[in-house]
C-alpha cells in the first residue's frame, strides 16, 4: 500500500485469499500436528483454538520454503505463542508431547473412530462416546440406536468411502457424468470442482458443478441426471436437496456456508474397466468395481461463477475470502453473491476473475487456493 516503506522480503498476508497455496507442502510435520490440534479443540467445541491452529497451518503451507528454525517465522501472521511452542517442539525434538497425547487419548481416538462414518458428524459422535460405545460393532449391536438412512449407508459402504479418490477415478467419473447431463441437456454446463479442480492427487470425493443456460432449468436437470444414473444401475446412494434459493431474499438472510442450490450427496458404482490404471481398491479385493462419494451442486446460470467459486476450496481459502471481503471491503460474500454494504447494491459476476476484481484482489488459480 502506498505510504509504507518498502522491504526487501514480501511480507505474508493473514489472508489466505492474498497467498498462493499449491498442493506441495513444505512443512507437513508441522500442519500435521496442528491439524491434531485443531481436531481436538473442534471436538471438544472449543472454536477459538481450533480457527487458530487452522490458520496457522494455512500460513505455513503457504511458504515455499521449510521452517527450520524458530526465527524464520518471525515475520509470519497467525502464528502465537501456542503454536510456536508446538512448533519449537518439533524442530527440537521431532515430535510434540500434547499432540501424542491427544493421538493417544481414548476419546479423541473414539471420535476420530465415529465421525470418519459418512453421516456421522461430532455431536452424534459424541452422543455415542458419553454413551460408552467405543467401536463400530458397540453401535451396531446396540438395540437402542436407530441410525438414519445416511448412516447406515455409511456403514454398509464403509471400506469404500473411507478409502481415498484417485486422479484417475475422479476422471472417469467426470466421463459418467459428462455422458448423463449432454444426454439430457446437449448445452449444459458441467465443471469438476472441490479438491480435484485445486489439483489435489486424491479427495474424500468428487465435486462437480452442473447447471443449464436456460435460466430455472437447472432444478429438473439434476433430477433427470439421478434418474439417468439410477437407470443405469450405478446409483448407490442418493441424498437430493430441492433448491430453497431465492435471489429476492438476499442479502435478507445471513450470509452462510451453507448454500441453497439444489444438490445432492451420491454414491455412485464404479466399474474398474473405466479407469485408466485401475481402481484404487484393497489387494485381494476382487469386486471388480467400488463405490465413490460424488457431490453434484446445480445454480442458475447466473450464479455459476460464486457457486464454482464456493465450492472449489479450500475452506480455509473460503473462509479468508469472506474475512477479506467483511473486514477490509465491507463487503458480503457466500456461494451465491457479492454484497457491497457502502452501496447497497449485488456486483455481478460471470465468471471467477470479476469476483477476485470486484474485492481488489490479485486472481488465485485454483491449484493455488490449497490453503
Ligand atoms: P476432499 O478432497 O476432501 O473432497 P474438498 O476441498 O473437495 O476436499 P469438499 O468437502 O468436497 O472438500 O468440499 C468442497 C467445497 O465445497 C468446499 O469449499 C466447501 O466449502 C463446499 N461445500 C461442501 N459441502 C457444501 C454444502 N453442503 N454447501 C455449500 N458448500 C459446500
Ligand atoms: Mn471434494
Ligand atoms: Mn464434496
């Protein structure tokens, strides 16, 4: 900015939305351990240290260098006198006590247990643990719990979902998917998203954006995807969430991580026939085939550019995004729109780059926000 002196090093920004993230990380023994932390800290609803070691471990993937001593960081946001000492740990000795300690605690070892079962978040995880249960065969043989529809799925497709996403799966599913929606729709618009759009090797799932030029379209297009995939055999699972968006509403409801496109959480069949190099299965797995956790999310047309922008990630990028945006601009952002508090009035957008310009930002590729 202008009136500053200037310095001879660039200086780091608190905001992860004014750093460029790639996916090579040059200080994992140290956001490994923070990411322990802030696990912890979440489940133990304590959301203050938990955003702290997130944030800190933002700032450290940022680097393109490794920190290997206490007085490289000096210029660095996000990092306090907790995180330093954890840090000073490990660069002394290779490892920090209150981390092993946590890893090797009954109840975060439970919760990390409970919560890694698709539909399973930290509350009922809990509700679990305070119960006494402590394995998977606990929840099942007790008479007592009903799981709902997305649990049991959870549970039943274990093995699977808990196993990692390949490059080569996620592509394959984008040739399924790309199949289904120009079949029903020849001018749709289809676009990975999530963790495979920022480069990542391997995610949790695949995310994809899907919508229809013809404004209002785009609802009945993602059921007639489902149908297509369910006609075909390789619908497993299938949690569809009609749209409750409603641009006339906005910015009357708090902005939100949460949006209110139509969407839906599936499990599709994957044939290992459609994947280059083939599935990424157990040995000794003779299936043939796995199943995969795919998100497909369907906005208007004319808000495909905050919608790719929300749901390509990280949430550590999103959520510095909207720090930047309230803090520095007063302005308001979410998947669906930006709102400018000073003129009272929604900026609009077609693609990525009007946002970044609309907040005064420099663009961040994708493979750049692995925040
Ligand atoms: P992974 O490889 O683990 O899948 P990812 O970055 O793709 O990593 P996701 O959980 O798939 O993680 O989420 C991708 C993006 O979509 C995130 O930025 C998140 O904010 C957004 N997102 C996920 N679920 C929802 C939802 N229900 N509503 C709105 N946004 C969501
Ligand atoms: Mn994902
Ligand atoms: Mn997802």
């Amino acid at each position: 900015p202008e009136g500053s002196p200037p310095t001879a090093v660039a200086t780091v920004s608190q905001y992860a939305c004014q750093r460029r993230t790639t996916i090579e990380n040059n200080n994992k023994i140290f956001t490994d351990a923070f990411e322990v932390l802030a696990e912890s800290y979440e489940f133990n609803e304590n959301e203050g240290p938990c955003l702290a070691f997130r944030r800190a471990a933002s700032v450290l993937k940022s680097l393109p260098w490794a920190v290997e001593c206490l007085g490289a960081t000096e210029d660095l946001p996000c990092l306090g006198d907790h995180t330093k000492a954890v840090m000073e740990e490990i660069l002394l000795y290779g490892r920090s006590l209150q981390v092993e300690s946590i890893l090797s605690n009954e109840r975060y070892q439970t919760l990390k247990l409970f919560t890694s079962v698709f539909g399973v978040g930290p509350k009922t995880a809990e509700k679990w643990y305070r119960r006494g249960l402590r394995s998977f065969s606990d929840i099942l043989a007790e008479p007592s719990i009903q799981l709902n529809r997305m649990q049991q799925t959870g549970f039943l497709h274990y093995g699977d979902i808990s196993r990692a996403v390949s490059k080569a799966e996620a592509r394959a599913l984008g040739n399924i998917i790309d199949e289904a929606v120009h079949a029903i729709t020849p001018d749709a618009i289809l676009a990975l998203t999530g963790g495979f759009r920022r480069g990542k090797e391997f995610g949790h799932d695949v995310d994809f954006i899907v919508t229809a030029l013809e404004l209002g379209k785009e609802e009945s297009l993602l059921l007639d995807i489902i149908d297509r995939l369910k006609h075909h055999g390789i619908l497993l699972y299938c949690d569809y969430q009609a749209s409750t968006f409603d641009i006339s509403k906005l910015p009357s409801h708090r902005f939100e991580a949460m949006d209110h496109f139509a969407k839906c959480f599936l499990i599709l069949r994957l044939e290992g026939s459609q994947v280059d190099g083939g599935l990424n299965i157990a040995e000794g797995d003779s299936r043939g085939w796995r199943g995969v956790r795919v998100d497909l999310v369907s906005p208007p047309v004319d808000r495909y550019a905050y919608a790719l922008l929300g749901w390509t990630g990280s949430r550590q990028f999103e959520r510095d995004l909207r720090r930047f945006a309230r803090s520095e601009k007063r302005m308001l952002l979410d998947n669906h729109a930006l709102y400018d508090k000073r003129k009272k009035e929604f900026l609009a957008a077609t693609t990525e780059k009007d946002i970044f310009a609309h907040l005064g930002l420099e663009y961040i590729e994708p493979w750049q926000r692995n925040a």
